[in-house]
C-alpha cells in the first residue's frame, strides 16, 4: 500500500469513527496515544472569527490536503460573552459549527479554552466588563475572577459535550487546553500565582471530559495536566515531567504584524526544517501558529497596535489561498511523516555523528527503519557517506530517508510551486471606472467639542474603566475659568496631555489644536502632547479625544497596563507655574456620532440618510464620513478593498465592520535590513520582513459572504484625512507561478482553476535568479526546455512532470536545477 493509501483508509477510518465509537485518548512518554495506537498529530490553528463560517469548510479541506491530522483553535471569551452573562455564538462566533466542520472533514481538533488566550486578540481575550467588577484581580487566585473562569469554561465545555465533540464520546475533539503560558509569566504573581494555577487544573479535570488536558509553557503543571511548548523551534525541550511525551503546541509560521512594522517571511525553508528537527528529536505532536492566520475583523485584535490582517505569513493566506510554496512544501514532510509514523513511534533510537553538527538519528523497528540526516550548521553543506550510499544535506537542513535508504525529503530542497498573488480589477460590466461618494461630517461641533458628555467625575480615568470597550474612541473634557488678573492669559501656555495610548485629538475652545499617535512598538505607546494655547479671561473648554487600537494582550499583570489619557494633565505657563489639572471637573463621552447612529448601518433606513451629501467630496478632512455604493467584483476570488489614499479610521461594508484601517502609516524604513532573505539559521521576527517604506496595510479583506448581488454599501469613518477617490474592490488570485528545484524531483506547475497562458522562463542546469527574474548560465542545457514546457503545460489549468535528464538534456553542472516561470491566463508581466 502507498502512502496515499494509506492516508485516505485512514481517514476514511477516522471519519467512521468520529461519528460513531468514542475514541481513547491517552499517552506514555513517547508520544499520544489513539485506541491503543501511538500516533505522530500535525496539527495547525485555524481561529474561527478570524474568517466567516461560509470560508471554513475551504480552509479545514486545504488543511487536510495539506496533510494535517488536526486542526487547533482557541475559544475567544470577550467576543461569546460581550457583556456579562449576555452570550453570542452566531456567525463566525458559532463554536460548534466550526467544530463540527472540523469533524466532517475526518480531522481531529484541538480546544484551547483557555480563556486567556494572548493571540494578539483584543485583551487577550477577556472581556473588558470583567476587569471592571469591584474586587476582581485577573489571572491569580481571586474568588471573583475563578468564578467567572470557571462560569465561562463550564459553559463551553457544556456545549461541546452536548454535541458530543470530546473524543471520550465519539468526538473529534482528542486534547484541550486551559489557561494559556501561564509559566511565562507565573513569577511575579507568587504564591497566589501558585494556587491559581493548581486551582485551573482542578477546575479543569473536576470538568470530566474523558481526554487529556495540557497546559502550554508551563513546566511541570499540576497533575493530570500535561505541559508542552510554543516558540519558532522546540527541538530541544523536554518536558519536565519523564512520563509527558513532547508536544508543541505553537510553531509560529511567521509573524504578526503591527501598525508601523514590515511583512512578516517565515522561510518553507525554515518552518520545515524546525519541524523535520522536532520530530528528529522525539516530537509527537506539532501544531502550526497559524495554519490560517486570518483577519481582525471588527475591533478584535489586541497588542495592542496589531494590524487588522492576522495573515501570519502562514501556509494558508488571509483570504485563504494557498501560501507557496510554504503550503505544498509542509505537505509533503507531513506526507512523509505519516509513513513513517511507526517507526518514529514504536522504533528504539540512536544517534550517529557524520561530521561537524551533521547528525542521522535512526529509528529502528523490527520490521523496519526510518532515518533523519541532519545538518545543522549555518553556512556549511555537508556532502556525506551514511549506509553506504553519498547524501548531500545543505546547511540548516533535515533530509527523512525511507527505510534509511532513500531521501524522501530535504528541507531545504524545496520544489513546490511559489505562487505569486497578484490583485485584479474583475469589475463588473456595468461597474463605472470609479466610485461615486457622498460624506457627511462627524457631529463633534454640535457636542464634544462644547464638553458635552454623560458622566463627569474629578478625575482623570483610565480608557478601559470608562469606555468598558464600547468604543475606540473616548472623550475627555473639561473647561477651566481663567480670572482676569490670571498671569496665563499674559504668557504663552503649554497645555500637556499624558497619554498611554494611542491616539490623541485635541480641541481648546471649540478649535481643533492638533493629534499624535504612538510609535510602532509595543514599549513607545506613552507620549506626551504638547501644543501652545491662547486662554482667555472667563471659561475655557478643553475636549480630548482619546483613541485605542486594541487593548494589551500579553505579560504578567497586562491587564492593568493603562490605556487613553493618564494624569497629569497640566497647563504650563513656566517651569514654575503649572496648573494641573487632573482633578478638574471631567466630562466622559464614550464613542462617536456616526457610530452611535450606525451611519455604516445600510440595512435600517436611518432617519438621517438624507444628510448625506455628494459634490464636493473634502479630501484631507478629518472626522468625515464618507459613502459609496458598488458591485461585488466578478468570480468567485477572494475581495479586498485598496484602501490606499485613506488616513485612518474604520471601513464597513453593507454594515459588516472590515476592521481598523490605517494605509498612511508607512511601515518603517529601518526595519528591511537586507535585501536578501538567507533561510539558514535561527529565525525571529526581524529576519527576512519586507514592504518597509510601504503603507503597512494597504489592502483590506471583503468576505464573499458580505457581499450581495446588485449593489453593495462601503461606509468609512476617516479620523485623520484622506482622499477616498483612489478606493477600488479588487480580487486576489495567482499571477505567476515559479519553480526551482532539484533533478529527480516530480514537479506540478498549477493555476489552480485558470489556465496556464505562457511559459515565460525555463532553463536546466544552474539557472540563476529568483523567481520573476530567472537567468540562464553557461552551464546549462542546450535542449529547448521553454517549448517542450509549452507543449505540456500552456492551455492547462496544470501539469506535472519529473526532473530527469532524458527529458532535459545534460548541462554540464554537476548539482542540476530546473528553473521555470508560468504566467496565469489574464495576467501579463
Ligand atoms: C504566544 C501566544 C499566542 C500568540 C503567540 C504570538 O506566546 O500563546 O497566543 O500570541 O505568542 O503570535
């Protein structure tokens, strides 16, 4: 039987047994164990309000032809209980829909709970209400916090028993989580840190639910709890605990991303090799942080700063493509994986030292043999004698043999097609060549700018402790009576706002006096605003408003971390004369105008629609509404709207919030170092970004499932001034597609539905060049490759064909290489 198969028997077997018999999830110290057989899980996360419920099926399918065994998702407390005891599960909120799409597909899942859950979601996924109840204190031993957590884990954990989704009752589901790194950040609770986190595990097994509970990076949990790791390699953890087999629960794909910072690249290169090593060293379970990275809708994400896209450069991108050749790279290591599963699992081990950090670890049946050939130096490839036979392993690569004979796989070796994505105008027929808009004002003159607000207090309060998260935007205001003989109304005043972010609007006596923003970068989100001001005698009105982009999400004590305006608050005539006034009178005013009235909401014919205007559209003009209508783009591909010429603000269409958007803020220079991205050696998020210089988010998802035959609605709240004329929906789809690999490797050349129109590139032997700009050398061979390419692929939605020298010819180099670059039908380069 090959490995296909076997793989679709097994699937077919686990479909079966998913909707029948219960399944026995247990484990011994080397791996997870399934009704008795003990199992290698490839597992990836997909978050569920990260996409729409119509988008999940596609990406729970592209996962399990991409070879995984499971797919992992966190449950998001903050988006199902918005206020308290008040819960959602509809939409892309519905938990059991996602799970059970899992479940029809014949994958296991994985629940982290939680309910911390970090992710770069909004709070970390507490709901704000919760950090406002007298007494609480987050993530220790606090009777009002466990009783919430508690409240909220056994309600979920209700649900899926309910719908019978836990292995133990014939379920899918085979591990869960609770908390969430806790052991990163423990310390500096102390013993109540302790006691909390002895009280998440029996809270959580007293929840019965028949499969093994873990808890990620936290070294040696409190029994029955089993620990595992996260990080961009966990090849040398081990587990504290001799009787836990080693488990990885977060193989960062990428990266995300933040307001102001580059594109995130995680090499296949590299993801493949930290996964290939992993395994090398004893792993049993991997699961990739993001399989599918997604999109903030709304306002859920944290950090804060964090981008509305969450693509993650993971091997699904944010609108569901497939990501190559990350994608089909990860698909045939995890192919090889499976065939090899018994041997990695029921084989004893041995090491055998090649040469310089040039390693094979053989796994050894009785019946049979797998083996890893590892090369772990930086720079230099190994060319090595193993059994017998000459193996060439390049620098920071893993090559698996078969029966520790044939080199199935290299790390590095990578000859799944790259794809690269291109947008696409697909207007509709009737469509005009450019949007036609209307705007109107947002109302702050007629009411916060007079300090018109809901609650006044003597104080200056912390953004969450007002707003509750009813809004991005607060107001802060007060008004100061100058006296005549005041000597501030004869000098020149500073006034000098505190801000812990993350963006500031300032207005003194009506007049608008200017903003700032934060920085990129987690540890620049306090400034301070300074802007000189003219007092004078009687009453003056100062009106702050405050804006936050997702509230802190990570780090012992996050939760407390101050957001929006903090004391003092001060007028500065001289070093010597400050007035502060931080317990002046303040007046609160939580959101917007246009927000309160829905302006974005199309569906309810609001008694104020008329207010919308056309001719002349402002353009640089902040707190402006503007609105458009238009025609869904043609074909199936996924949307996105350009946004580009817009400052900052909120997009919505047909009434579906499409997140924070903010294309002026150019992503730092200074963060591209090298033009080059060299795969080999450690990764972290500095290594290898791109689109520095460029706006950091430019293009902005539209799901399919938002938009509706005839016309649609696109409204945007701009805060900071654009110019909403360059606004076009677009579609993404593959432009080009490239290879470059080895000789002996089969190769397909794909447009996924389209067919390929040309080849525009093809040389064996030692072509030079990346993809998009291929060159031939001397070396290579003299047979036509680009016409018998032409031949085989152009009018083909694919083609697939071995590397070989009978059907290239002989270049006269001694490593051969097959470079080609295909163009998709409707694009031109
Ligand atoms: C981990 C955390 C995840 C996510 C990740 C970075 O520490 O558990 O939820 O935040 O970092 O993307």
């Amino acid at each position: 039987m090959n490995i296909f198969n076997i793989l679709f028997s097994s699937l077919i077997f686990s479909f079966i047994l998913f909707h029948s018999n219960a399944l026995n999830v247990t484990h011994d110290s080397r791996s997870i164990i399934i009704d008795g057989n003990h199992r290698i899980i490839l597992s990836g996360s997909i978050h569920y309000p990260r996409s729409t419920a119509p988008m999940w099926p596609d990406l729970i399918r592209k996962a399990k032809e991409g070879g995984l065994d499971a797919v992992e998702t966190y449950v998001f407390w903050n988006a199902h209980e918005p206020a308290h005891r008040q819960y959602d599960f509809s939409g892309n909120l519905d938990l059991i829909r996602f799970l059970k799409t899992i479940q029809d597909q014949g994958l296991y899942a994985i629940l982290r709970i939680g309910p911390y859950t970090c992710a770069e979601w909004n709070y970390g996924g507490f709901p704000v209400w919760l950090h406002n109840i007298p007494g609480v204190s987050l993530r220790t031993k606090n009777d009002v916090f466990m009783n919430e957590m508690k409240n909220f884990t056994t309600l979920i954990v209700d649900m899926v028993k309910k719908e019978k989704l836990f292995a133990s009752q014939g379920g899918n589901i085979i591990l869960a989580q609770v908390e969430n790194e806790y052991g990163n950040v423990m310390e500096p609770y102390g013993d109540d840190g302790k006691s909390y986190i002895n009280w998440c595990a029996q809270m959580a097994d007293s929840l019965d639910i028949g499969v093994p509970w873990i808890m990620c990076q936290q070294a040696a949990p409190p029994k029955p709890m089993l620990e595992t790791c996260n990080g961009w390699y966990c090849d040398e953890y081990k587990p504290k605990d001799p009787n836990t087999p080693k488990m990885w629960t977060e193989n960062w794909t990428g990266w995300f991303k933040s307001w102001g910072g580059a594109d995130p690249l995680r090499t296949a290169e590299d993801l493949s090799y930290s996964v290939a090593r992993f395994f090398q060293k004893g792993g049993t379970l991997q699961n990739y942080y993001m399989y599918h990275g997604g999109t903030n809708f709304g306002r859920t994400s944290g950090g804060p700063y964090i981008t509305t896209t969450y693509d993650y450069n993971a091997p699904l991108d944010e609108y569901g493509n497939l990501n190559q050749p990350k994608w089909g790279h990860l698909k045939q290591l995890h192919d090889v994986l499976h065939s090899i599963e018994y041997t990695l699992t029921n084989g004893d081990v041995r090491n055998e030292k090649l040469s310089n950090l040039v390693m094979a670890t053989i796994y050894q049946t009785k019946e049979k043999s797998s083996c890893f050939l590892s090369n772990t130096n930086t720079k230099t490839d190994a060319n090595v004698n193993f059994g017998g036979i000459n193996y060439f392993v390049p620098a920071w690569s893993i090559s698996i043999l078969l029966d520790c004979r044939e080199e199935a796989y290299n790390t590095a070796k990578v000859s799944a097609q790259t794809s690269s994505m291109v947008k696409k105008l697909n207007k509709a027929e009737d469509e005009p060549r450019s949007l036609k808009w209307t705007w109107r004002p947002e109302l702050i003159e007629s009411t916060s700018i007079q300090g018109r607000g809901d609650v006044s207090v003597n104080k200056i309060v912390d953004q969450k402790d007002m707003a509750n998260d009813a809004s991005d935007y607060l107001w802060y205001m007060t008004s100061i009576d100058v006296a005549k003989d005041d000597p501030m109304l004869n000098g020149t005043v500073t006034l000098r706002v505190n801000d812990s972010g993350h963006v500031l609007h300032a207005f003194f006596n009506g007049e608008y006096i200017g903003s700032q923003w934060s920085k990129y970068g987690d540890s620049n989100v306090t400034y301070v605003f300074e802007r000189n001001i003219k007092l004078s005698p009687g009453k003056n009105l100062i009106s702050l408003l405050s804006v936050t982009l997702g509230f802190k999400n990570y780090g012992p004590m996050f939760d407390l971390v101050g957001a929006g305006i903090t004391s003092p608050i001060e007028l500065v005539l001289s070093k010597n004369v400050i007035k502060d006034l931080s317990s002046n009178k303040w007046t609160y005013k939580v959101g917007l105008n246009g927000i309160s009235n829905k302006f974005f909401n199309t569906n309810c014919a609001s008694k104020s629609s008329s207010k919308w205007v056309s001719d002349p559209i402002p353009v640089d003009r902040n707190f402006t509404w503007y609105k458009t209508t238009f025609k869904a783009p043609l074909g199936n591909k996924p949307v996105v709207a350009d946004l580009l010429g817009l400052g900052k603000g909120m997009a919505w269409v047909n009434g579906h919030s499409l997140g924070r958007y903010w294309p002026s803020y150019i992503a730092d220079k200074n963060l591209c170092k090298t033009e080059t991205c060299d795969y080999r050696g450690r990764y972290s998020d500095s290594k290898c970004v791109s689109k520095c210089g460029e706006p950091t988010q430019r293009w902005y998802h539209v799901p399919r499932s938002f938009l509706k035959d005839g016309e649609n609605t696109l409204v945007l709240f701009e805060e900071f001034g654009g110019n909403p004329s360059y606004v076009q929906f677009q579609t993404v789809e593959i432009g080009s597609i490239c290879i470059n690999t080895h000789e002996g490797k089969e190769v397909k050349l794909s447009c996924q539905d389209r067919p390929i129109s040309k080849i525009k590139f093809a040389s064996f032997g030692s072509p030079q060049g990346v993809c998009g700009s291929f060159d031939k050398s001397e070396y290579d061979s003299e047979v036509d490759v680009l016409s018998i390419l032409e031949k085989e692929c152009v009018g083909k939605e694919s083609c697939s064909f071995k590397i070989t020298e009978d059907k290239f010819g002989k270049p006269s180099c001694e490593i051969k290489k097959l470079a080609v670059e295909a163009i998709c039908k409707d694009f031109t380069f």
